[in-house]
C-alpha cells in the first residue's frame, strides 16, 4: 500500500500545498519563494527518502514568518495523512548529524502525542533575510500536526548556518528511521495499547 499524501491549506495570509512518498528516494520539488528554507527542505526531503512535493505562495512582503510556520502544518498533516495511523512503523529514531564545527542531535517518537522539546541557539539572528527564530516555529508547527515527540539540540556550534542546515538533516534522518516499516510488528501500531 502506497503511504502517500496531499494536503492543501488556503488561508488568508498563505496557499500552499505538500505531497509526500514516505517510501520514495529523497527526490524533492519545492518552491516557497524563500531561498534558504527551500533549500532547507530539499535537505530535509534528501535525507528523509521521502518524495516532496511543497507549493507555497505566502504574505512574504510582511515577513517570512506566515510562510514558514504555515508550510510547517502542512508538511506535518501529510506526513501524519500519509502514516495512516502510525501502522507497521518503528515509531523510534534518533540522529546525531555534525556539520563542520557544528554536532546536532534528534530524537523523534511517533506517539500522536506532539511535543517539542527545542535547545537550539543561533549565534546570529539572520541566516541572509532568514530569520533565525522561524525554525523553531518550523519546527514546532511541524511536530504538532505530525503528532510526533521531536527533542532537538545542537551540542555545539558557532556558524548559523551549520546549526541550521545539521538541525534539518538530523530530524529528516530520525524521522526516516522511525517512518521504517517493522516486520516486527505485524502492520500494527507499536504500541501496548493498540493504537496510537
């Protein structure tokens, strides 16, 4: 059974859409009008193995927030669509990804009860126009709609950049080992309670 989704989101400040293969090859195409993040969800796509699809068209001429949080939901609701109620998974993963200087780490539990424990810092607060505080917005709009647990820390780091980009590379690589499907567990959710 193919675990794909499509989720469409139209509000006033944003119109986006997100497609995903959890079971694809990293291959993505994505256009959000803001240069760093696309390449920060390339990345994400990349490392993921999920195929992605992202059409954002956003209030940029206020700020990139909207756009960031807003792609954020979305990815997260197609993600969670496209798990089908967390069956047959792994549910558990972990990274710890170093970029130059830099050592980040997640640990991701897909348990449908959101969270996000977050202990990243930015030494600068623009990555170009990026806003530094946006990606944990991203981030924290993307666990609670994907119903996942996500602890993210960078250990170290000075450039903005690498604390970015390994912050990225580390929830797509947990996210991937979680996603996994379990022949361990029967097409069932792993979990003592049936369900998740």
């Amino acid at each position: 059974m193919a675990r794909t989704a499509e989720v469409v989101r139209e509000t006033k400040e944003t119109q986006i859409t997100v497609r995903v293969d959890l079971d694809g090859s990293g291959v993505s195409d994505v256009q959000t009008g803001i240069g760093f993040f696309d390449h920060m969800l390339d990345a994400f796509a990349r490392h993921g193995g999920i195929d992605l699809y992202v059409r954002t068209t956003g209030d940029l001429h206020i700020d990139f927030h909207h756009a960031v949080e807003d792609t954020g939901i979305v990815l997260g609701q197609a993600i969670h669509k496209a798990l089908d109620g967390f069956k047959g998974v792994r549910r558990f993963g972990s990274a710890y990804i170093p970029m130059d200087e830099t050592l980040t780490r997640c640990a991701i539990d897909l348990s449908n009860r959101p969270y996000l424990v977050w202990k990243v810092a930015f030494k600068t607060p623009k990555i170009g126009d990026f806003d530094t505080e946006l990606f944990k917005e991203f981030h924290h709009a993307f666990a609670m709609n994907c119903g996942a647990c996500v602890h993210l820390e960078t250990l170290y780091g000075d450039n903005s950049h690498h604390i970015a980009e390994s912050g990225f590379k580390a929830l797509a690589r947990a996210l991937r080992t979680a996603i996994e499907l379990d022949p361990k567990t029967h097409g069932h959710a792993p979990s003592t309670k049936g369900v998740l």
